[in-house]
C-alpha cells in the first residue's frame, strides 16, 4: 500500500459506478490527445465491476481517485490474444488489464502499481495465468509501470476504432529468457519498432536517456 496518503484499495461495487464514471471522464478530459485513454461507457465501466471483470479503486477518504480492471474475455472479440495468433494463446486462460486511471492530484504516490497488483493477485486466483494488455505509444509512464511488472510489448497495432497501442502480454507459468543483445529504439520511432516486432524482438524495457525516452528489444525464447 502506498504510505504518503490516507488511501484504502477495495473492489468496487454497482453502488461506485457514478463515482468510476465520473473519474473515467475527468480524467479524459484532462489528457493532452483523446487517444491517449480509450473513452468508455458506463455500461461498459459497469460491466467491468460485476459481470465481465472486477474493477479496484483507490479512495482517499471516500473520495475515488483511481480505478483499474481486470477482464475475463473468453472467447469474445475483445480477448488480445487473437491479436497474437503466431503465440497460439488459449483465450479461456487471459486475463486482460481492461482500463485504469489516477486523478493527476494523486499521481506519484504508487498508486497504479498497487492496483496493478490486486487486479493480477484476482485475476491469478482466479485460475488464469496470461495477462495482456494495451498501452498508448503516447503514455511512457504507463508503458513503464507495464514492462516493470514483466509484461513485454508483443504487438503495435490499431484498436478501438483507429486508435494505435502497444499489446503486451505476459505469461505466469513462465519466465521468458533472452536471446540477443537489447537493442534501444526511440520510442518516437513507431516505423522501426513494428519492424522490429515483425522480426519477432519484444520490447523489455522504458529508458530516459539524455532527456529522450528509448524502448528496448530484444530477442526472447517463446
């Protein structure tokens, strides 16, 4: 639990929707592109909270100020592995990291990290052991909390209506080990990262160097 502030993290409950909702739309109004944070309904949100997924929030007092989900698609389109066929992923065994947010009042206090964590600990209990994701080239941070947590970039395509995004994923049952030298692209670069991607690289890590953020490839055993 994060120690600078007076947060609680619980699951939330139908009764939260109208707080998740209107967090989800305050922070999308507050992000520099509209592509940056995929623009969910409420019934969507509310799907996530009891019927498709489960949703965590953190509260600061009874204030919600941050929230991430954690799906269970089956075998409905909106499950990413069918966005890695050449891995040959069993859809019934992913969990996907379905949306999530900090207000930016509360950002810096750990706080997406440990809803990272209760999303995964669900999501593992739960029985399912590969976890993906989508992440905006726009959003290093976000990529950053990812790749630290052991996701790889896997894929850079277009999703929700035109919108580009990284497609990461990591396995549970396994600990994919590296095969070549890491290689550093600028993360500006989306053209030499799809080629790498297409050559079968995997994005491992988020570097600053001398102010410009570089994503790392390399080669791993799958």
């Amino acid at each position: 639990m994060p120690t600078d502030g007076p947060y609680t993290i619980q699951a939330l409950q139908t009764s939260h929707i109208e707080q998740l909702y209107s967090l989800h739309q305050e922070v999308l109004a507050l992000v520099p592109h509209p592509h940056v944070i995929r623009r969910d309904t409420r019934e969507f949100l509310l799907g996530n909270i009891y019927e498709t997924g489960r949703t965590f929030g953190a509260f600061c007092g009874p204030t919600l100020v941050g929230y991430a989900s954690v799906a269970f698609p089956g075998g409905s389109e909106r499950n990413l592995a069918y966005d890695l066929p050449h891995l040959a992923i069993e859809p019934e065994t992913v969990a996907i990291y379905d949306g999530s947010a900090v207000h930016p009042d509360h950002r810096g206090k750990g706080l997406q990290i440990v809803l990272n964590d209760y999303r995964g600990k669900f999501a593992s209990a739960a029985g399912y052991y590969h976890f993906m994701g989508t992440v905006s080239p726009m959003n290093p941070y976000s990529l950053v909390n990812h790749l630290g947590a052991g996701f790889f970039v896997k894929a850079l395509t277009l999703k929700y209506g035109g919108m580009i995004r990284y497609i990461i994923h990591k396995e549970l049952r396994r600990k994919p080990l590296r095969t070549s030298n890491v290689i550093d692209i600028a993360f500006s670069d989306l053209e030499s990262q799809k080629r790498a991607l297409a050559d079968g690289l995997w994005g491992s890590g988020l570097t600053k160097q001398g102010g410009t953020w570089k994503i790392q490839f390399a080669r791993y055993d799958s």
